[in-house]
C-alpha cells in the first residue's frame, strides 16, 4: 500500500502526542506496561545504584538469611584465587554490575524476567578471608547453601570457574543435577601443584562428590591445548562439543542434543566466557582462539527455552584485560539471558 497523506494524519493521530509507552499491539503493551511508569518514565539505565540486570537490590543477612518470595537470588562471588594463568575475575561481578542497558525485554523469549520473577541482587558471598582457597569454597558453599534451602534458585556472577564446583555441592546435595557447560575447557582435570581445587576441575570434583550426573552433562565449545587433561570427562560419560565441530554439526542439532542429554531433570547452566572467541571477549584469563561468536552463544542459550534449570553462573570475567567493556557486556548478556530461561522453567513455575 502507497505511504499517502491520509496513512500520515493516521500515524500523527494514533502516535503524534503519546509518550514511548503508550502501544497498542497487544504484547508489546504488556511490556510497556511493566516497565513504564503512568507519565512515559522508565528508569534511566546510567542512574542510580547499579545492581545485576538492574534487578532490586536485597541485602541478605549472612547469619540469619531471609529471601522473603524471592524465586531468584543473584550473587556475586568476587573470588579468583583457583586461577591458573591471569588473575582478574574478582572483579568481574563489579565489571557486570556496572554494565547498563541490559534488557529489561527479551524479544526471542517474549519475557521480560527482572519484571515476570522475584528477582534480586543480594549483593556477594562474604568471605571469612581473601587468602584461602578452601576456606573461600566452603563459604561459597554455605551461601549457596541458604539459598537453595530457602527455595530460591541460585544465580553467580563469579570469580573464576572453581566457584562452580561449591555451588554444585549446595545445588546437588541432595540430587546430583545435570549440566549444560558452556566453555572452552573441560575442566575436569586432576589436582596440580598440591591441590585439586582450581578452575580446572570443578565438575571432576563435582562428579566424585555425587553432586553431578555426568550421564546428564554436556560441554560446548571445548578447544585448545589442554585438550589431553580433560580424559575424565569421556571416562565419566560426559558428552563434549568441540568447537571444531560447532559449524558442521549446526546449533540447531547441538540444541537437541543438549535437551535430549539433560531431559526433564534438575540442571545447572554454567557459563565460561571464554567459550567466547577472544575477539569478542579478550577480558579473561585463559584465552583460546576460534570459539563462539556472541550470535551463537545468544542462538544456544536461548534454544535452551524450558529446561528445568535450578541454577546457573557466569564466571572468568576479568576487566583488567577488557578495554572496551566488550567482554563485561556479553557476560552481563548472558546473565540476562539466563535470567530469561528461569522464567519458563518448571521448577520455578512449581514455586510459583
């Protein structure tokens, strides 16, 4: 139909003096309305006091916790000393909080998850001390713990990917749960330099804790040198994606492949950055060239729509190395989208 005079007075009648908020498609009025205030306001995304995903911010007591309704708690857990070459991801929660113009929409899901959950940043994991691995774990344990206890659904900003394997104890204590690992290392390898606690082993230790079903786990985007340390992840079962193998499989299939393997039951999402290709994400501490594009991690992430997640992290964000927040932004992309499976998830919709 030819754009004429008459189309023009009808766009200038129907739109001409309303604010941004005011639509009048069905499902995008639904948004708006969640998200604008009655006068066409909505919260400036550089003001304020910056939180994950703009989410509330709800302290929680670390002696004597109380998560209200919440159905999601994110945490950040600001700790990095399992790393093995660049330091830095003890930044990293900061780093996302301070990331802007994350959402509030998620157009491919149709969900806008800091407004369809009880969400909140309860700020991070308190830690008895800044020196002590082990001592670091076991209070990453004990929050995580609270969390899990009160019902509510855990979700990290870390702190390099040794966090994961805490977490995973509190998360599985009582059912070891699937998992969907995205990164470029297996991280299941053995103890080095006099300890098994590092950000290359947490599902090794996982497994041989009973809190991972290795049957019901898969890794995406595995590549790079260490390929010879990750002998325990065929051994146990696991399935493993290499990113050699991404483009001629297809994601579309890898998805399938990924839902048939975890099926129906509790699953965690742990998400490494540096699944990313470097050029889309430099600030990390262990960089490996020819992984994912950002494009295939958001088409991943989001075919996920409906697992039972129960959990999830994005971790190894270390801003140091990170000139143009490019690394920082994705990583804070990913949480969002994280965020946005919980919506659709069963066991939130069973708490509901």
């Amino acid at each position: 139909m030819a754009f004429d005079n008459g189309k023009l007075q009808a766009l200038r009648a129907k739109y001409g003096e309303g604010h941004g908020g005011e639509l009048f498609d069905a499902a995008f009025r639904k948004v708006a309305d969640k998200i604008f205030s009655k006068t066409g306001t909505r919260l400036a995304p550089y003001a304020g006091v910056p939180t994950f995903l703009t989410a509330p911010y709800m302290p929680v007591d670390a002696d004597n916790p109380d998560f209200g309704n919440l159905q999601v708690a994110i945490t950040g857990v600001p700790m990095d000393l399992g790393v093995t070459n660049r330091p830095g991801s003890r930044f990293g929660p900061r780093a996302l909080r301070a990331i802007e113009r994350i959402g509030p929409y998620n157009h491919v899901l149709g969900c806008a998850p800091v407004f369809d959950l009880r969400v909140a940043d309860i700020g991070d994991v308190p830690f008895a001390s800044r020196y002590r691995l082990e001592m670091s774990h076991d209070d990453i344990e004990r929050r995580i713990g609270q969390i899990v206890d009160a019902g509510v659904v855990p979700l990290s900003v870390g702190g390099d990917h040794s966090i994961t394997h805490p977490i995973l104890k509190a998360v599985g204590r009582k059912e070891p749960v699937g998992l969907i690992h995205i990164d470029a290392h297996c991280d299941t390898g053995g103890a080095f330099d006099q300890t098994k606690f590092h950000h290359g082993g947490p599902f090794r230790n996982a497994v041989l804790d009973g809190v991972l079903d290795p049957t019901r786990t898969i890794q995406i985007g595995i590549r790079g040198s260490a390929e010879y340390l990750w002998e325990f992840s065929y051994e146990s079962g696991m399935t493993v994606i290499h990113a050699e193998d991404i483009p001629g499989m297809g994601m579309a299939a890898i998805i399938e492949k990924a839902k048939a393997i975890v099926g129906n039951g509790p699953t965690y999402l742990s998400f490494d950055i540096d699944s990313l290709d470097p050029s889309f994400a430099p600030g990390t501490g262990t960089p490996e060239v020819g992984g994912l594009s950002t494009r295939e991690v958001l088409e991943l992430i989001r075919g996920l729509k409906g697992i039972n997640l129960v959990g999830g992290d994005v971790v190894e964000v270390a801003p140091q190395y990170d000139a143009t927040t490019n690394t920082a932004q994705a990583g804070a992309q990913v949480l969002f989208e994280i965020l946005s499976l919980m919506v659709f998830s069963p066991f939130i919709a069973a708490k509901a």
